[in-house]
C-alpha cells in the first residue's frame, strides 16, 4: 500500500449567511500522524472537515496535497485523492452484510457482482489488517465497536490514505475506544494513513494524538504538539476566557427512603426481543444512581416504560412506595419527572411557543386556567418568564418556537419544565449529549442540587464520564440486564467499560 | 364426459381464478417492493393502474395490437411515477400525501380520458393452454395462463436476484436503508429514488394492462376496485420480499375469486359477502402482522412509515 501524501489545508473561510463558521484556519497534515481537532460543539470541526471532503464549498482557502493545489468540488473528488471520513453515526447500510457493505463503495462497482470474485479479494484484504470481523452477518447484528472496525476496514480497503474520524468513540465503551485509537496509531505509525480525529475528549487527544488544532468559534486557537500541552491549557484555549460554572457541590449524609422502585421490570422492544429483563433496582431519596451501558441495552425501553409511553411486560414499579402505573395523574401525585433523550423528538413540540412547552406539566392546574376550562395565557406566560430567568433559558421571549433555540436551551427548557416542582423522583437520560461545556456543567449542576433537595435520580448515560462525576451508585446495564454495582467510592472506569462490553 | 366437480370444482376455479386474477396484483406489488426498497411509498399506484388500463386498451382498440397497448399502458404508468418522484423530489413533501392525489389524478385522468372506449371492443392479449391435456373443461379454463402472469413470475425471481447481486440493487437498498450511506458514497438518493419510482410505475401500468386486456378484458370505471391499493398493502405482508410477493398475489388472487367460483357452481347466496373476502383478507393480514410495540422486520428504514 501507497503512502498517505501530505495535506495541506491553507486559510479556510466559511459563512453560512451571517454566521461566519470558519475564518481562515490553517492546518498541516503529516503522512502517518494522528492528529487530533479539538473543540466545542459549534467551533467549526464540522465545517472544516465537510470542507475538505467536498460537502461544502469554502468561501476562501484551498487544500493542497503533495504540493498541488486541489479543488475538491464533490465528496467523490476527495475519495479520489485518498480523503474518507467515518461520521459518528454508522453510514454502513443495517440490512446489509459487512461483505456487502465493503463492496458497495467500490469505485469501480461492476454491473453485476461476481460474490465468489469480490469475496476472495476480501479475503486477502482483511488477512492483511491487523483485526478481524465476521462479513457474513448483517451490520445490525454486530455491536457498536464491530461496526467502528468495519467502517475503518471499509475506507481502507477502498484504498482511502487520510481518514477524518467524527468523534470515533461516543458509541464505545473506554476499552473500545482504547483498542480502535490504538489500532489507528499503529496503522499511522506505520506509515499507512494519516488519521485526524475531531473530538472534544481530552483524554483520548493526550493519549493518542501527536498534534492538536484547537477551535472556538470559527478560529483556530491554539494547537501544536501534544507532548507539549496539559489538560488545562487545552480546556482553556477550548472554551476561553469565558466564566465556567462551578460544578455544584453533592450534600453528603446518608440517603433517604426509597423513592422509585422497579422490581423484575421485563420489557418488549420495537423488535419484538425483549429490551429489558428482570430489572430490579430502587432509587433513594437524596441518591443519584447512574446507569452506564453503550447505546442500545434497553436504556431507552426502560425510560419509556418509567414516562408511560411503553407498556411492561411484567414487573412492579413503586414511587414513594405505593404502586406506580405511569399516567398523567399518578405522574403528578408522585412527583415523577422525566428527561428524556433526544427532547426534540420525545417530550417537546418543536413547533409549539417556550412558554407552550414550559407548561406540558401543569398547563390544566388551576392556576393555570380560567375557570378549570379555558387555558389563562397570561398565568402561563407570567410562568414561563420566571422559568426563562432562572433557568437562563437563552430565547427570543416566551413566545419563540421551541425549534428556534438551540439544543442546550431546548434542554435548559426540559430541564426547567422537569425541575421546577420538586421532584420526589427525576428519571434523566443523557442529559448532556451533544451540549458544550458551560451548559454541561451547568446542567449537571441542576441535577445535583435536585438531589440535594431530597430527588431520587435515576441517570441513565452513555457517557461514563458524566456517571463518575454524578452517581452515588453506578450500574452497568448489558443486553436488558442490570451486570454491575458499585458504589461511588469504589468505581473503575475500566472494570465498569469491560462489563459494558460483556458479562466479564 | 364428467362435467360436475362439486367441491373441486369450486377449488379448481379458485385457483385458476388466482392465476388470473393474481397478474395486476403481482406487478403493482413488484412496482411497489422496488419503490419502497428506495425508501418512498407510492400509494397512488391505484391510479397508476387504473391509467394503465385505460391507455392499454384505448391503444389496442386504435392500433389493433394489444402489446403496443401493454407497452404504452407501462409508459403511462412510468410517466405518472416521474411525477411522483419529481415532486416528492422537492424538500418537506410527504409522499403519502403526493401518493393520495396521484391516486385520484389518475383515476380522475383515466375515466374522463377513457370516457369513449367504454363501448368499443379493443383485441384481448392471447393466453396459452397449459390445460390442454385434461378432459375436464374447468381445468382447461383454469389453466389458460396469459404471458404477462409467466413473465411476472420470471420478474419477481429476477428482482429478488438482482437486489441481492447487482450493483443498481445494492445502491436502491443503500438509498432506502440508509440515506446518509448513500450520500457518503456519492450516489444521488434523488436520482435513485426516481428511477425506482419510475420503474415502479411502469410495473404497475403493465398490470393495469392486464385488467382491461385480458382479465376481465374490458374497459371500464369499476375495473380496478381497489387492487392497486391492496397491493401496496400486500407489500408488507411480504416483508419486501419479491418472491414472498408471488406467493401473497396468489393468495389474494384466490379470495377475490372465491365470489365467481361459488357462483359458477351455482352458490349466489351472499355473493356480494364473498366478493368482498380480499378486502376482508387485507385487514385481517395487515391487523395480523403489525403490533404497536413492535417495527416491522425487514421494513426498509428511511420509509416515512418506519420513522
């Protein structure tokens, strides 16, 4: 295999009406380095990246490769030049094999596929790669560190030099993640690739990445290479100058009685497969419990069963120890909040005004209405200025469409919806996703105060970052099963990772 | 010579009736299957083979050939695909609604263009006799096989075949499994999803084709009653499967000609209780394989009805 050439992406400048998203960054890319982009979300990663594969036009700057200048005009044009890029979502195709998967982006797909031909070349292929996957079976059956070795398998043996990986390990779990960036610096070590990695870990950027770009805002910041920079001067350049909030401080002191409690919860899936199986668990008062787990064990199955949008198969669930069936009213008497994943698709109406969504809870309570019938707008409105203020909800005024803030205000939202009427107990899924540093500390904090204030916290997150920072307890959910507890005091990122993994 | 089968002969009608009746049904499913394969639902087809018919016969009454009437009837129905795929094309058009007023166009189109060929007798597409061997005339009738029913079943093999081992079926599954997949290898989804559209179409348009040349073989407002649509539902009861769709035109073939069958030994009692059993069967088939907790298995993923 041919060496990756050298890369270089000279004054790229991107605007997107007003929005200046890009403003005259320059980067070089080394053959065989790891090179890592780090920043917030809405720094311009993207932008840069899709620049230079061929998915945006720049308004200015140009990208050279050994020594020529090139006009990448398509995504295909840059495939041509040895660009491939793996996003955080899997474009592999689910009802496909990983045989089929491989084959589909070949330049020169014949008209009709001779598979014995194309599966001997895979053959010699994969014995040439230094990891292994099953191509016979269809992607969806594999787990997620499977499918991220089989998109890196795909761009390498579509012949791509330079891979730009979108934030490769937000669906792995820490060993995963550790093994693909390992295998990656080896590949690059060796002078087979150039990978650049845009993510905003500072941990895996220390650990494997020889040189760091750090953007804010459109501009490149800061950067170099990574033996000579320190976590604190990466947040700092990540995130400026700019007040970061205190992270709230946990009471200590011992939990109260139980607040939720789930006995032998069994749940079907959208499959038909159960989700979730005999889950039993119990929630204390003034107690965060942390559910860890890589997408896909039933965390989501759960959570609806918990805010009523699902039927159990079987089981008992309790809150405050009476027998809980999740209906508007039992919600309200019991104290049961709810945020969800993904709000914009689950518990809001895009369409619909802030101070509409703000009131989902109690928009039917008395002093809301006018005479038990008629909804009082002003009641409402007057609710959802105070919820806007303390919250820091950042919007036009109450009567913006939810759809127009964005996503860390339409989760300041959610939050200040689901908070705001003391909670006895708080189901959260993932409440950061997605969300840059200010609004993640910020929302965390929330959490913790709610908890302070005598909330049981069930927290259900992909990222096991958030988990160790937040739970009093941590769990690992595997296939619907609840595999691991420990307390707080004694969690391990690598031991809980291997049980996300499997039933080590 | 023994002409009273009873109870066979009802079986014996049913299924001749199936392999007949089966043909419209087997190609707007097929149409369909492709379509939908590409990630959008055409539900106009009802009129796309209402259109189909219409052409079809008013061709072959003016020219006289009745395959000039298939091919155009195909042409028809490919025309009224483009229009789907072109407006589905444009951003933040649902195609289920598009589907619902192509449906309506096309019916609306057919019967006012059509409105003169009610009368006139156009030549029937010729069948073969695979019954010539039997004694029996209700055999012989039953197996009285048209060409478009062979080249059906040769089509939904070679669909199957061909999603699976070409290049264009790889890139149709891509685009309607995974959007973002297909843009990432630089293939248009508009443009796939078009032609499959199109194609579809033109499936659909052939078996319309049938209905007005062959079975029942005349032309008029009540031809289709509904199969294009029981079509489409056909579809996911075959899980998308071209072969499964075979089997499953067969079936409904059978219940819509359980009504004539009983009627031909000389049941008429409920008979329009009968004549209602494929619609009865669409029901009980689309309550039977669909659950509130549960996505249909083998549901091509971008489908508006699998978000």
């Amino acid at each position: 295999m041919s060496a990756p050439p050298r890369v270089e992406i000279v004054s790229m400048t991107k605007r997107f009406g007003d929005l200046l998203a890009l403003d005259d960054v320059s980067l070089r890319l080394e053959p065989g380095t790891v090179h890592a982009i780090l920043g917030e979300n809405g720094a311009g990663k993207s932008t840069l990246v899709k620049c230079v594969m061929g998915y945006h036009r720049p308004d200015a700057g140009r990208v050279v490769v050994d020594g020529r200048a090139q006009a990448i005009t398509s995504p295909r044009r840059a495939h041509q030049l040895g660009f491939g890029m793996v996003y955080q979502h899997f474009t592999l195709v689910p009802s496909m094999t990983g045989a089929e998967n491989l084959v589909l982006g070949a330049a020169g797909l014949p008209a009709i596929i001779d598979w014995d031909a194309e599966r001997a070349t895979i053959e010699r292929f994969q014995r040439r790669m230094p990891f292994q996957i099953d191509l016979d079976r269809p992607v969806s059956a594999l787990a997620a560190g499977e499918k991220q070795k089989l998109e890196l398998l795909k761009q390498l043996f579509l012949g791509r030099r330079i891979l730009v990986l979108d934030e490769p390990t937000t669906v792995l779990t820490p060993d995963e993640a550790d093994q693909i960036l390992g295998v990656l610096g080896e590949m690059a070590r060796e002078n087979l690739l150039t990978v650049v990695i845009i993510t905003h870990k500072l941990r895996e950027v220390l650990a494997f990445a020889r040189e760091v770009t750090v953007l804010r805002g459109g501009r490149r910041v800061g950067g170099g290479r990574a033996q000579d920079l320190d976590r604190d001067s990466l947040v700092r350049m990540m995130i400026g100058t700019a007040d970061i909030p205190e992270p709230a401080a946990r009471d200590v002191g011992p939990p109260g009685s139980v607040a939720l409690g789930i006995e032998a919860l069994r749940v079907v899936g959208d499959t038909g497969i159960t989700a979730v199986r005999d889950v039993t668990l119990e929630v204390r008062a003034r107690e965060i419990v942390g559910v860890a787990g890589v997408s896909g064990n039933g965390q989501r199955e759960l959570v609806e069963v918990l805010a009523g949008q699902r039927q159990p198969e079987s089981g008992v669930i309790r809150a405050g120890g009476a027998r809980y069936r999740p209906t508007r009213g039992a919600m309200r008497r019991h104290k049961v909040f709810v945020v969800m994943e993904e709000p914009l698709r689950n518990t809001c109406v895009p369409g619909m005004s802030v101070a509409e969504n703000l009131a989902f809870r109690n928009f039917d309570e008395p002093r809301n209405t006018v005479g038990g019938v008629l909804l009082s707008r002003r009641a409402i409105r007057r609710q959802a200025l105070e919820r806007i203020d303390r919250y820091r909800i950042r919007t036009e005024g109450p009567d913006a469409r939810l759809e127009t803030l964005s996503g860390g205000n339409v989760q300041r939202t959610v939050l200040a919806r689901e908070l705001s009427e003391d909670p006895a107990v708080l189901i959260a899924q993932n409440p950061c996703a997605g969300l840059d540093w200010a609004a993640t500390t910020e929302i965390r904090s929330r959490i913790v105060t709610a908890r302070n204030a005598g909330a049981g916290v069930l927290l259900l997150s992909e990222d096991l970052d958030e988990l160790l920072e937040l739970a009093d307890r941590i769990m690992v959910m595997l296939e619907g099963r609840l595999v691991y507890e420990t307390p707080r005091e004694t969690a391990d990122a690598h031991i809980i990772g291997r049980y996300m993994a499997s039933h080590a | 010579m023994v002409t009273d089968l009873g109870g066979w002969g009802v079986l014996i009608a049913v299924v001749g009736g199936a392999i007949r009746v089966s043909t419209p049904y087997l190609y707007v499913s097929l149409g369909e299957t492709l379509t939908e394969k590409s990630g959008r639902v055409n539900l106009g087809l009802e009129g796309t083979l209402v259109m189909g018919a219409m052409s079809a016969y008013a061709v072959a009454y003016l020219t006289g050939s009745p395959w000039l009437g298939v091919l155009v009837a195909g042409c028809a129905g490919a025309g009224l695909g483009l229009l789907h795929a072109a407006v589905c094309n444009l951003p933040r058009v649902n195609d289920v609604a598009v589907g619902i007023a192509l449906f309506l166009l096309g019916t609306g189109l057919a019967f006012s263009l059509g409105k003169p060929f009610i009368q006139p007798v156009a030549p029937r597409l010729p069948s073969v006799a695979l019954g010539a061997w039997s004694a029996y005339p209700q055999i012989r009738a039953a197996l009285e096989i048209n060409a478009l029913f062979v080249a059906g079943v040769v089509l939904a093999a070679l669909m199957r075949w061909a999603l699976a081992h070409t290049r264009w079926g790889l890139i149709v599954r891509t685009v309607g499994d995974n959007e973002d997949a297909a843009r990432a290898l630089g293939r248009s989804v508009d443009l796939v999803r078009t032609l499959s559209t199109a194609v579809g179409g033109f499936l659909a348009g052939l078996g319309g084709s049938f209905l007005s040349l062959y079975y029942p073989g005349t032309w008029n407002e009540a031809l289709s009653s509904g199969q294009g649509l029981m079509a489409i539902a056909l579809v996911i009861f075959a899980r998308w499967n071209p072969v499964r769709c075979f089997w499953v035109s067969l079936l409904f073939g059978g219940a819509t000609a359980l009504g004539p069958a009983l009627q031909s030994v000389g049941f008429t009692s409920n008979y329009y209780l009968y004549g209602a059993a494929p619609y009865v069967l669409t029901l009980v088939l689309l309550v039977w394989s669909s659950s509130p907790t549960r996505v249909l298995a083998g549901a091509p993923s971008e489908l508006s009805i699998s978000r």
